[in-house]
C-alpha cells in the first residue's frame, strides 16, 4: 500500500508539470475532459517541454556542418553574435522573473549552441584565441546575469531590446545570403527547427506567461527565421560566390 501510494504521489507531481491541480481535479475526480481552459494549458505545456526537449539538438546539424567542412562560409558572425545576445537575455529575464521553465528551458541549451557556433567562426577564420574568449565570457556573463545580482527590471529593460537585436542578427544573415548568392554552410534542418520553435513558443507565451514583449519577440523570430527558410529552399542548389571564384582560380592555375 506503501507503495502504491508512493507511485501515485509521482504520477501526480508529474501530471502537475502538465497541468495545474484545478485542472488535474477535472480531469481525474470530475471526468470534465474537454474543458477549453485546460485542454489548452495541457496542449501550451506539451510543446512547451517539447521545444525544449527538441532545442538538446536544434543546432548540432549546425555545428556538424561546420566542423565536417572545417568551415564557416556563408554563417554570419555577427549575426550569431547578436543573437548568442538576444538568447542570454531572454533567458535570464524569463528565468529571474520565475517564469515555467517549460517556456524558456529552450534557451539554455540554444544559448550554449549559438555561442560554440560563434566560437567555431573565430576559430575557422584563423582566430581561434578569440573564438575561446568568446565562448569563455559568455558563460561567464550569463552566469552572473542569472545569478540574482542583477535586479528583474534591469534584465526586463535589457530584454526589451530583444526585438532589435532579432533584427540585426537574423537581418544580417539573411542580407549575407542575398549577397553571397548562396546560404552557405547554413543548415536547414536547424533553421526550420528554429522557425517551428518560434511558432510554438508564441503560443506557449500567450497561454503561460502573457508578456507582450515576449510575444513580440517570438513574432519577429518567426518572421525572420521563415524568411531564412525560404532563402535555403531558394539557393537550395546555389554555390557562394567566393566559392566559385576560389574554383576558377584553382582550374586557372592548372591550366597555367
């Protein structure tokens, strides 16, 4: 019986990671099933740790792309700058701010992957001391921001420009794009992850959180990593520019 009771006591601290105990009391003592209020907090809760949970892995193909070509072409790093920024401020905000971690667990791991994607540009245009700088002080940054010594309003004011550091990063990789003719190293499995991560994550806010200028926020990524999407679909069979020089210049010097 010891037991039993036990695993009960499990299965229900499980159900509230889902759920809210007036909502857990429909559904097992009352049978009310199709409540609006509650089916919706279930679906918000389930893509919530779903985002998180597929984030593990958002940019490994990324970073595999990378590293398997031992290079950087066509991934911006300013762009991956800016948003290594946005992700740090966004996740202390929501994190001090006491916020379901369902709704921003996504960006502790996403935030580590943006930052050794960054790393790996440094270190894959011959600056590889700075590229262990970046990575070093990033963690060493984030961790002091998250550490409670910096008040909420100043991470809340810090996050409102958020929405303008989206634009500049994803702005600028989608700008190096149009450039370069090509997108490069860029990889679709990521970005589309992205722009569907995005798309849950308005919704999880809405329902979970209310804060507008998240919303705002999750907005904006969608519409910029869509656009992303579309320009990978576009060049899909595109080579850079510097690429098809470098080649020319290769066959030239056979010829010679």
């Amino acid at each position: 019986i010891l037991l039993l009771n036990s695993v009960m006591d499990y299965l229900e601290q499980g159900a509230l990671l889902l759920t809210t105990p007036k909502c857990l009391e429909k559904y097992l003592e009352k049978g009310d099933y199709l409540d609006a209020e509650c089916g919706k907090l279930l679906l918000s809760k389930v893509l919530g740790y779903g985002v998180v949970l597929g984030s593990v892995i958002i940019k490994v193909p990324q970073i595999l792309k990378m590293t398997a070509s031992s290079s950087s072409e066509g991934i911006s790093l300013i762009s991956n700058l800016f948003d290594t920024m946005a992700i740090m401020f966004n996740l202390t905000y929501a994190f001090a701010s006491g916020y379901p971690f369902s709704t921003y667990g996504d960006n502790v791991f996403n935030f580590i992957q943006t930052l050794i994607i960054a790393s790996l540009c440094l270190v894959y245009t011959k600056r590889g001391f700075l590229g262990f700088l970046v990575f070093v002080t990033g963690l060493a940054v984030t961790g002091y921001m998250g550490s409670g010594m910096v008040p909420v309003a100043t991470l809340g004011y810090l996050n409102n420009f958020n929405i303008i550091l989206l634009i500049c990063s994803r702005g600028t990789q989608i700008i190096t794009n149009f450039v370069n003719g090509s997108t490069g190293q860029l990889s679709f499995l990521t970005t589309i992850l992205l722009f569907a991560g995005a798309l849950a994550r308005i919704f999880t806010s809405i329902q979970e959180t209310g804060d507008a200028n998240l919303i705002r926020i999750f907005v904006t990524s969608a519409l910029l990593n869509g656009t992303i999407v579309m320009q990978i679909l576009f060049y899909w069979n595109s080579k850079t520019k510097s690429s098809a020089a470098s080649k020319a210049r290769q066959r030239s010097k056979k010829v010679n």
